[in-house]
C-alpha cells in the first residue's frame, strides 16, 4: 500500500496534461474541426510558460501566458481553416512542426534553469494515510483538469450552448439556416481547444517536470489526439484515458527502477504502443465510429457557398 499511493498520484499528474489538451480538442472535434497542432502548441506554451514564471515569480502568470500563447496559435489555425477554407489536416501539422522550432527557439535561454517547485495538499485531507498521498497532495491544475472535465460534461450535454456547438459539429449548413454563426461557434471553440492545450504545455514545465528541456512535451499532444476518438467524444471517458495513459507511462519508470530486465528503449515505447493498438481496436468498428464521430468532422464550411 505504502508502494501503491506514489503510483496513484503519479499516475494523476502524469494524466493531467493529457486530460487537459483532450478536452481542448474535444471541443474542437464536437464543433466539427480536428486540429492537428496540440504537440506545437503544448511546447510553445510549455516554453512561454516557463519564461514567463523565470522572469515574473509567479507560476499563475505562467499558466496564464501558457494558455493564451495556445489560444494565440489556435486561432492563427481559425483564420487559416475556418476563414480562409485551408486544409485542417495540413494546417494542423504544419501548426505542430512550427511549435517544435518555435519553442526551441525561445526555451534556448532557459535551458538549465529551474524554478521553485511548491508543495501542494488538502487541508484536512492531505495527512489521511494513503489517500492523502495518493489523492490530496497534488497541485491545484489536477483538480481544475477535474473540475473542467465536469464542467463540460454538463456543458455539451445540459445545455443550449452545448447543444448548438454539437449541432455545429453534426451539420454546420442546418445550423446556419437556422441562424447560428458557425464560423464564429468553430473560432470560440479552436480558441478554447487552445487554451487548454496551452495549459497543458504548461503544466508540463511548471509542475510535472519543473524545468525547461526542448522537446519535452515528447508526444503527448499525438496521445491526446488518440484519446478523443479512444473516449468517443465524451468528457468522462477522456478522464478515464487520460490516466491510463499517464499509468502507463509511470509503470514505465517503475519497471526500470525495479530493474525489470526489459531494455529502457522498450520500455518507454509502451505509451506509444498502447495508443497505436487502442486506434488499431477502434477503427475496426466502423458503425461505431460512425454513431460517435460529429458527422462533419474535418469538413470545411462556408456560410457564402
């Protein structure tokens, strides 16, 4: 038990990141529109982000300029697809390859350096044998990610607004004649999608790895992709993905600590391996991919045409 409450909170912050950017492009899916460029715009933040809080102290000023450098570039991705009726998929990649330089480029001078790392817990809750190492003791953001998860629960299924941007993302041309600015509904919810891939970025330079290192986002915007379809467009299945995949890759360092005689290379393969095979078993059932998928997903719209 005393081995298990480490892993658990582990686990926790090691999903949290991908949790947050799945739910940004969550919403971008259910308006209809797949934006490729997470891994990009999770570095750029991650590298802003940890600027950011070298130079001001405060690692709330960090996540903020984290999310509003990824809302920044999502909506450079809006004005590129949405207005100007651009490719999604070769936008999206190319919004991923500019991130990778772009954030090398800024992170140069920070390379090294590291921040103050705070100790974070539930009062009350936090010296509960077990779950207060396991549940209480993590940085506020993990609980947000929760929260937000909840939130939008309830927002897409409980509401109107949730319901037009599903509408938005089901038939753009129906929700245009019915007098809903879809151009408009796709920009909130690209600029939404990148805010929480930003925070994401963030998260990963000022919490779960509190330092800057290029290239340290290492693929999670790719598994945060995965886990939209692997969730089937549901917030609280995202939740669940999200720290499977973050166990995943802590079992990974645990089995090189306990020195499992696996070569390391392999090892950290597995997180890879696991979303390769669970889009391998999705895509094999074509109906159901087809109820849960928005319907326009990835098709373009012009309100003039």
């Amino acid at each position: 038990m005393d081995a298990l409450a480490p892993l658990i909170a582990a686990s926790m912050n090691a999903g949290t990141p991908l949790m947050l950017a799945a739910l940004g492009l969550l919403i971008n899916e259910k308006a209809g529109v797949i934006n490729l460029g997470s891994e990009g715009m999770m570095l750029v933040a991650a590298a802003l982000g940890f600027a950011v809080t070298v130079h001001s102290g405060s690692p709330a000023t960090g996540f903020l300029a984290g999310a509003v450098a990824g809302a920044l570039l999502a909506g450079v991705f809006a004005w590129l697809t949405v207005w100007l009726g651009a490719n999604q998929v070769a936008c999206g990649l190319a919004l991923s390859l500019f991130g990778v330089g772009a954030s090398a480029y800024i992170g140069i001078p920070y390379v090294g350096a590291t921040i103050q790392a705070s100790s974070w817990g539930i009062p009350g809750l936090e010296h509960i044998p077990f779950f207060g190492p396991a549940l209480f003791q993590h940085h506020p953001m993990v609980y947000g990610a929760l929260l937000l998860c909840a939130a939008l629960g309830y927002f897409l299924y409980r509401t109107r607004a949730g319901l037009v941007l599903r509408a938005v993302g089901e038939s753009p041309e129906s929700a245009h004649a019915l007098g809903y600015k879809v151009r408009r509904i796709r920009l909130a919810a690209l600029l939404f999608g990148g805010a929480c891939c930003g925070l994401a970025g963030a998260f990963m330079s000022l919490v779960y790895t509190p330092m800057w290192v290029e290239g340290m986002v290492a693929g999670r915007g790719w598994i945060a992709l995965a886990l939209t379809p692997f969730a089937t467009w549901r917030p609280a299945r995202v939740l669940v993905g999200a720290y499977l995949f973050g166990g995943i890759t802590i079992l990974t360092f645990h089995m090189q600590a306990l020195g499992v005689p696996i070569a390391s290379q392999l090892l950290s393969m597995l997180p890879y391996l696991a979303t390769i095979l669970v889009l391998v078993l999705i895509s094999r059932n074509v109906n159901w991919i087809r109820i849960n998928m928005p319907a326009s997903l990835g098709k373009n719209f012009n309100p003039n045409s």
